[in-house]
C-alpha cells in the first residue's frame, strides 16, 4: 500500500518545500491552516500526532517538512532545523531524490536564517548535485526543483556578498520559473532581484523588480508576500523622503497584517515608525511606538525589543529637550555592545552613534568628537568585512575620507577614497563606483578651496559642509537593507 502511493503521488510533488498532502486528512488540514497563515493552529494539530504509531513512511516525511517549515515561521529555527533532519532521514528511506532535494533546500533556508550562509551554500550544493545525476532534465518537475535550488543558491550567495554570483543564479532561476510558469518561483526570484538590486544603490532596476512582485502577489493572493511588499516599497520611498506615498504603502501593509495576525505587523510598524520620525512626524511616531509596545510585550519575538528601545533612541536623538541626546547615546551604545547573531541592530546602533558624534562637531568645533566616533566606524568596517557587505565597506569608506576632509589630511582621504573604488569595482557595484569617481573629482575641483580653508582656519562647520558629511551620514543612515539578518519581506 505504501509503496504504491509513492508512486501515485509522483505527479503531484510540485510544491516547494511540501508537496500536496494526498492522503492523510489531519495533515492536509495542519497544511491548509499553514497556507491560510494560521500557523499556531496547524503546529497545534502536528503536536497530537504519534508519528510512528499514526503515519506511514512517506506521510512522516511529510509530517516532519511540514512541522520544521512552521516551526521556522515562528521563528524557532533550532527546532525547525532538528525536524528538517528528520525529514531528511525519511527521504532517504523513500529513496526518492524530489523528497531528498526539498528536505536539503528546506535546510539551506533554515541554515540562512540563522544566519549561516556557508552552511546553507553547502546543503544546496549537494541538493545541485542529487539534480545533476537525475535524468528527467525535460520534466517540468526537475525544472521546478532546479529553478528553486538555483533561487536559493542565489540566496546563500547574497548573504556571502557576492551579489555578482547572486544576481546571476537568481536570473537563471528566474528564466526557469517563467519556462514553466510557476507563478510562486517567478514571483520568489523576482523578490529577491529587487532586493539584491537595492542593495547594489541600482534603484531604478529594483523598483521595477518591487512593482512586478507586487503584481504577482497580488495575482496568487499570496497576503504575506503582500504586506513584504508594501513593506518594502514604503521603506524606499521614506528613504527617497516621499512620505506621503512611504505611508500610504506601509498602511496598507499593516491593515493586511492585522487581517491575517502576521508575524509582520511588527516589522511594518517599524517601517512606518521610521517614515513618521524622517517625516518630522514625531507625535505619530510616537503614537506607533507606543502601539509597539503592545506588541513587545506580548513576546511575539525576542528581536521586538531590541528594536523597540532603537526607537525609543531614536525619538530621543530628535527632541528638543536637554539631555535627551545624552540619554539616546547611551542605549546606542548598550545595543552596539550587546553581543547578537543580527548584526543588524548593531550596525544601526553604531551609525547612529556616529551620527551624533559627528553632529556635536558641528555644533561645538571640538575635534575631540572625531576621536570619539573612531572606534565606531572601524567596527562598522570590520562588520562589512566579515560580513562580506561590500556595498557598505564602499559607503564607510567614503564616510571616512570625509572626516579626513575635515581635518585637512588630503592624502588620507585620497587614499581611502581610492580602497572604496577599488572595492565597488571588485564586486561589480557600478553605481557606487561611478559616485566615488565623482567624489574623487571633487576633491580635485575644490582643491584650491580646501587650501583656502586650510591657510585661513576655516570653520569646521564649514568645512563639513565643503566634505559634505552630512550627505554621507545619511546614506548610512537609510541603508536598512546592507545586512541580512532581518529582512522586511
């Protein structure tokens, strides 16, 4: 009996990470409550089982995938990872290689978000290896594991920093899902292009990625990738400072998440906060964090409170009051020290940091700010060094030379102009190549005045004015999307 449903389900393997359930009743039901984002619901059906007293081979294996991909929705990827094992296991006793590729790539997602990209770019490697020696090259059903091993490929890749790589395995996926028309493949590679374009600076390319995932979002009724997708574009528009149509975007977003209860709501909240604060909205941004709060204390993930007191910071780092910027500076630096596997937070703990330092300086003169944020932008440059963020080791450099401006040390900022172009054009990243050149030709053009200020004294506010720091900071400041360990879609 069990033999011959193996067979008979042969045709119907064309899902992702889970085939269709066929025959087990209680676990269709656990996989519709799951599609339908009722995630706790399902996971609670899975936890009546008795997997081996209730459920044949095949049916375990289905049990185990399914459980593990919940589990990792709701973010407990360590016990996710120990049922992917487990699905593991049972597809080698099915002996078939479609349930052996979809429990490594289900792996390799779950190696990635834990942050873990070799580990995930070995999993899927063996999983390309298991297609190469298959030979139904022609089926829509080997074109549809591939398409989604080289969209993850692609994924591990991004991850690493090579985005040339990425770019280029995202592509082929891309051409794969569209040869069979997998509207969900197409619309997954079309996700990540955007994404990858982003951070490449090529912003023109990435939105019209975000408008065609978008439609196609829309099209498979798919309300999560919806809401990643509104999410997405309201952070491009606050960071393009359109924020009538940034908010209008992250509304919609937030009304889908709570239709559905999506784990989301958080993170477009967090979106929506950000809008507000550069929107100089800070009643309603503070209206947002309060509402927030809610969420924290609910304890929807450990991450929520981390990124609520950056925003508590934050509202501080903009008020008025005294002492408010003493008292922002100070949870700064408890996040920035605070050990994490999401570097994420760090990252905009430690830019913000920088953000102040090099405010004071303006307002006080006092080069000694300078010597206060050092530390700061060489930890943000180890970070994108081992990170391999090549995008942001671009951008901090440019910053520094900067800073070398204004302390008239030309060569310094000659030289360290000269590793960020070096950088971008190692790794592909054009525009950002094109915009060091500019600034190198700029330092070249106001070569006379920068010894005019130099011979005279000038201010150094002046002087950070001529560098034009304040653009840089910036930059720094909206890239949300230089680093992997959250991602707002």
């Amino acid at each position: 009996m069990e033999k011959s449903k193996k067979k008979s389900t042969k045709e119907l393997r064309l899902g992702f990470h889970m085939m269709p359930i066929v025959y087990n009743e209680k676990l269709k039901q656990a996989e519709n409550l799951k599609n339908n984002w009722k995630s706790k619901e399902a996971l609670n059906i899975l936890n009546n089982f008795d997997v081996n007293k209730d459920l044949t081979t095949l049916e375990r294996f289905q049990f185990y995938i399914l459980k593990s991909s919940i589990l990792f929705d709701l973010f407990f990827s360590k016990e996710a990872m120990n049922y992917a094992e487990l699905a593991y296991k049972e597809s080698k006793e099915i002996k078939s290689d479609y349930e052996i590729i979809s429990s490594l790539v289900l792996k390799s997602k779950i190696f990635g978000g834990m942050v873990e990209p070799n580990k995930s770019l070995n999993v899927i490697n063996e999983a390309e290896e298991i297609l190469a020696r298959n030979n139904q090259k022609s089926s829509k059903e080997f074109k549809l594991k591939k398409g989604y091993v080289l969209y993850h490929k692609g994924t591990c890749y991004f991850s690493l920093g090579d985005l040339k790589r990425c770019l280029s395995y995202l592509g082929e996926a891309s051409k794969l899902a569209k040869e069979i028309n997998d509207k969900k493949l197409i619309m997954y590679t079309t996700k990540w292009l955007a994404f990858t374009y982003d951070v490449k600076g090529e912003s023109d390319p990435a939105m019209e990625y975000k408008k065609q995932y978008l439609a196609l979002a829309v099209e498979l009724n798919d309300k999560q990738e919806i809401i990643g997708v509104h999410n997405s574009l309201g952070v491009t528009y606050t960071n393009k400072d359109e924020f009538e149509r940034a908010i209008e975007h992250l509304e919609k977003g937030l009304s889908l998440c709570y239709e559905i209860n999506s784990w989301k709501t958080f993170v477009v909240s967090a979106s929506l906060f950000e809008a507000y604060v550069k929107s100089n909205s800070l009643e309603k941004a503070q209206q947002c964090h309060d509402r927030m709060g809610l969420l924290v204390k609910q304890g929807t993930s450990k991450f929520n409170k981390i990124i609520y007191r950056l925003q508590e910071a934050a509202l501080l780092k903009n008020s008025p009051h005294k002492g408010s910027y003493s008292k922002a500076e100070k949870i700064f630096k408890e996040v920035a020290d605070k050990e994490t596997t999401f570097v994420e937070f760090k990252f905009e703990a430690l830019v913000n940091l920088c953000d102040l330092y090099l405010t004071r300086l303006k307002e006080t003169s006092n080069l000694k700010e300078i010597d206060k944020l050092q530390p700061y932008i060489d930890e943000i440059r180890f970070i994108a060094g081992k990170e391999g963020v090549y995008p942001l080791l671009v951008e901090i450099n440019s910053l520094q030379a900067k800073i070398r401006l204004v302390t008239f040390e030309f060569k310094e900022a000659q030289e360290l102009l000269a590793q960020a172009l070096n950088v971008a054009d190692m790794h592909g990243l054009k525009l950002l190549a094109k915009r060091v050149e500019n600034e190198q030709a700029e330092l070249s053009k106001n070569f006379l005045k920068w010894e005019k200020l130099r011979t005279s004294g000038g201010k150094i506010s002046e002087r950070m004015d001529l560098a034009r720091v304040d653009d840089q900071i910036q930059i720094l400041l909206q890239k949300r999307n230089y680093l992997k360990g959250i991602t707002s879609s």
